[in-house]
C-alpha cells in the first residue's frame, strides 16, 4: 500500500516540492508496510489504552482566576497583529 | 578537580562550606563552554549575562542565611523547556525568534529551588530523532569521540553533561530521548513514571507518551533532581496527587530484590558486545545479592510499531498548532523529520484509516502495558540494554528514517506503558560509552534508584570521563 502524500500534506496543510512528494512517498511507504506487522496481533476484545494515568475527569472548581498574560504580553511573539488582536486572512469572502 | 566538573551532591557541599561561590562555578562552566561548544555544538543560546546575576545573587542568598535544594547550582535546559523572556526554538527554523512569557511548570520550580539557568541546549528539532542530526542548529557532538553522535534526541543535554558546560541537564524521553543519549555519553538518565514530572510548557510532542527527565552524573544526583522536579501540577491534568518522596534517601543494597531479565531484550539484533556487557550487569548485580529472573514481555516486537503509529499522530495535532500566526513562522519552516511524522500522523488519523491504524496501536499499547503488570508481579525490576547497538558515526543512519526509529527498540515499551526507567552506565565498547535501563512499576522511582546505586557503586564507570 501507498500513501497518498499529495493529498496527506494538503490535510496537513503542509507544502511540498514535487521532489519531496517522490521522496516521502518512498519513505512513508517504507514505514507504513512496516507496521502492519501489527496486523499479526490478535485485538480482538482488547481494549485501546489511549492514556496510563488511570485519571478521569480532572476538574477544579469554577472561579475567577486573574489572567497570568497582559493582552501586549500575549501578543508579543506575533508578526500579525492588529488593534490588540491577532490578524490573520479572511475565512469568508465578502462579497 | 575544575569546578564545572562536580557532581550536584559535592557542588552543594562546596557551598554550604564555604569552599567555592556559584559565582566561582558558574564562571567554570562559562568557561568550559566557551572553550568547547564550537566543536561539540551542546547550546544553541548560552546566557552568560543571567547565569552570573543568578550566580550573584544565589551567593548572596547564601550569606544571608538562605538555603534552598538547589541553590547555585548551574543548569541547562533542553531548548523546548519555556523560559520566560529567554528564547526557546525547540531546535526548529519554525521558533528560531520564540521568546516565551512564562516559565514551564518544571523551570518555575528548578528557580524556586535556587538552581542557575544557564543557557538553553541543542536537540533533535521537536524532539523528534535518535542522533540529533535533525536540528535545524546543526548536529551535536559526541564527546567521546566527535566523528559519533551523541544520541537523540536530547543529544545536546547529555553532550553538554559529559563536556563539564553544567552540573545537570534537563531533558524529554518520549520514546528513549533520555536514555539512549544517556547511554551514549556514560550519564544517568532519568524517565520518569508519566504524570511524574508535570509537562506544562515543555513543548509537546506526543502528550501520551512524553515524560519529562533529566541528565545527571550520578544517581544520587538525578534523585536530588526529581526530589524538586516531581509533584502534581494543576496547569497539567496528567499529574497524580501523589507524595513527593524524599527520593535523595537511597536505600542500601540490592539484596533479596527480585531481578527480570527478559529474554526478548537478548533476541537478534542485539550487538554482541552488548549483550556481553548488559550480561555482565545483570551477574554484578547477583554478586550483590539481586535474584535474578528470567522473564517474557512477549508483545516486545510490536512496540516500535505500535509506537510509531501513536506518536506520529499525536506528533500531528501537537504540531498542528505552529501556523505563523500568533507565534513563530509558517508551517513551511518544518525540517523533513516533522513533515515526515505529520503526514505520517495525519494519514493514520484520517478518514478510513484511524480504525486499521490508530486503534489497532492503541490496543497493543494495552497488550504491552499487560506484559509489563503481569511481570511485575514477579519481579521488582527489570534490566535491559538501553540501545541494541553501541553509538554511531554521523551521518550512519541519516538517509533511512526507519533504521533511525528501530535505535529505540528497547526504550519506547517503557512510555507505551508509562513506567519509569532509569539508564545507567554500563561501560564501553572501543572507548564509546554504552548503558542499561532498569524498569520498575509506575511511581517505583525510589527502587529504581536504589538498584542503579548499588550497580554504580560496584562498577565506578562515572568516574570516567571524555578526553575533550
């Protein structure tokens, strides 16, 4: 089986070069026949562990705690800013 | 003895009798960096100017009567550990002008404790290899011997160690980044239990299976450490309300304890030397009085691949978030290990696949984590190599990313399962450092010290040091 790395690194919003499609598809392909060695394992009515800590539900209580980031603080590493808020490209278009 | 080359234990004891200042120590490692880092390439920002006001001021802490676990003593932090106003680029293009505005959790405490930060190290970018060869700052060096690689992926923090930069390095074991690199510089390395060590603000790599550690000289001195890294963390719901021990006090001896050996660790693939050697620990510590125990964690074949599979798509949601916007550049700054694991992450999860894949892993994960509670209650610890193989030259292994991913064959079972394993030194094959790793069950990191003491004690291979 083959990955499609075209359409993977479009989900994964990620941009290739026409020669690195070529080289990860060889590589991923390597990988992926790899692991399904997997398949030789019987799973049946086994449960997935998907965490260890055998923790559920982790809550605190509901109040009010003060902002431990100033809004300047918060937006200090961006390169796109605009009135004190984050700007990036439109979703919709207007017209 | 240079002061840079102390172990934390005999650094406080320095301090506390007035024999040296942190001045005096941090000076020596200043300096120590100064000298090697543009060969060994450890640190990618030293910050020379806030080690020594930290230094200055531990001092004066000092003279005024002041004592803390940790105070004066230098240490480095793998660069995807948040330090507050102090850049962090996790190794990648992606955050190369990152300037974080808080500490993690395990920073905030290292502070507290009165520990120096002295400047930020280099790794595999994301924590993602076994060589650190991906970062995107160029390949650390090992110090043994600098044609090899110092092991990933904290590469930089076990090479700093080894190189006397610091008197301890932090660093993340996702699936051996601790261990193996340990292994390779003659250093103890710590993994401890999941949840141990809180993981707010170290930058997340697969959140299952990070567990955050770190690089010491002795065992004395890595339990030192996790007496002030440990805790639950309430900004880290993984962590579990239980007692932090005072795991500085080692208990004696490994007589009576109950040894595992398992006989799927010793299969093909192993390096004959290896094998020898890791044979060699497990009859020093029946000499000391350990019964040893063959034992089977027969679902060990599975790992890497179920490993691969979890990771990769845990890789590609943590790294989802790295878009150009609120912080760093856009997602074309990636190197090819990060675009390789998150495509490989976001095939695994997609539509059509999740069931064969995703869930698949999940369920050996629950087989893997079985093997290791089913032998457990026979035995009080297991021991295995930590590599199957001897450190490597630069550049070995580079071009073929699935003999990279088999280096940690014998390290990703401890994270799918989420024990603790520590790494020992175990001596050396042609003049380059090997380890082993001994398991215990989850939050059983005080036996795991006491088994490594008394091997460490037995064998001395601390003692011995690279020839910078």
């Amino acid at each position: 089986m083959k990955i499609n790395v075209s359409h993977v690194a479009k989900l994964a919003n990620l941009t290739l070069s026409a020669a690195e499609e070529k080289k990860f598809e060889e590589q991923l392909s390597d990988i992926l026949s790899y692991i399904e060695k997997l398949n030789e394992v019987d799973t049946k009515n086994v449960e997935p562990t998907s965490q260890v800590t055998g923790l559920e539900n982790v809550t605190r209580e509901d109040i009010v705690k003060d902002c431990e980031l100033a809004q300047e603080e918060a937006l200090s590493n961006s390169k796109s800013t605009q009135n004190g808020l984050f700007k990036v490209k439109a979703i919709l278009d207007s017209k | 003895m240079d002061l840079n080359q102390l172990t934390i234990a005999e650094a406080l004891e320095g301090l506390r009798g007035k024999k040296f200042s942190s001045v005096d120590i941090a000076k020596a490692c200043l300096e120590q960096i100064r000298k090697h880092n543009e060969d060994i390439n450890a640190f990618i920002t030293v910050d020379e100017k806030g080690a020594l006001e930290q230094a200055e001021s531990a001092d004066k802490q000092r003279a005024n009567g002041e004592e803390l676990p940790f105070l004066g003593i230098p240490i480095a932090l793998k660069d995807i550990f948040l330090t507050k106003g102090l850049k962090t680029t996790a190794a990648s293009k992606v955050l190369e002008n990152y300037i974080p505005q808080y500490d993690a959790t395990v920073v905030a405490k290292l502070k507290d404790a009165g520990a120096i930060i002295i400047g930020k190290i280099n790794c595999d970018a994301w924590a993602h290899g076994s060589s650190g060869e991906n970062s995107d700052f160029g390949p650390t060096k090992n110090p043994w011997s600098k044609e090899h690689v110092p092991g990933g992926s904290s590469s930089g923090s076990a090479a700093a160690l080894a190189a006397d930069m610091c008197l301890a390095s932090t660093g993340t074991d996702t699936g051996g980044s601790i261990r193996l690199p340990a292994s390779f510089n003659n250093l103890v390395g710590l993994k401890p239990t999941y949840g141990r060590v809180s993981r707010y603000g170290i930058i997340a790599m697969a959140s299952s299976l990070d567990s955050i550690g770190h690089f010491t000289k002795t065992v004395e001195d890595s339990a030192l450490l996790l007496s002030v890294t440990a805790g639950s963390d309430p900004h880290d719901a993984t962590t579990p309300d239980k007692t932090v021990s005072n795991y500085s006090k080692i208990e004696n001896g490994v007589k009576g304890l109950k040894i595992g050996v398992p006989k799927e660790y010793f299969a093909s693939g192993l390096d004959s030397e290896i094998k020898e050697k890791t044979e060699a620990v497990i009859k020093k510590l029946e000499e000391l009085g350990a019964e040893v125990v063959d034992i089977s964690l027969p679902n060990t074949q599975y790992a890497i691949a179920a490993y691969y599979i979890i990771m990769s798509s845990e890789v590609s949601s943590n790294l989802a978030r790295y878009d150009g916007i609120r912080f760093g550049n856009d997602r074309s700054f990636f190197g090819d290990e990060a675009k390789r694991r998150i495509m490989f992450g976001t095939f695994t999860l997609s539509a059509g696949y999740y069931d064969a894949y995703y869930k698949k892993a999940m369920q050996v994960r629950t087989l893997i984590k079985q093997d290791f509670e089913k032998a457990f209650e026979k035995v009080d610890a297991i021991i295995s190599p930590v590599s199957p193989t001897a450190p490597w030259k630069l550049g070995e292994k580079v071009n073929d990313p699935l003999k990279m991913y088999l280096s940690d064959i014998f390290t990703v079972t401890a994270n799918l399962a989420g024990i603790p394993s520590l790494a020992v030194p175990a001596g050396f094959s042609n003049g380059l450092p090997i380890g082993i790793q001994i398991m215990g069950t989850q939050f059983s990191e005080e036996k795991l010290f006491q088994v490594g003491y008394a091997f460490e004690q037995a064998t001395e291979y601390y003692k011995h040091t690279p020839k910078l």
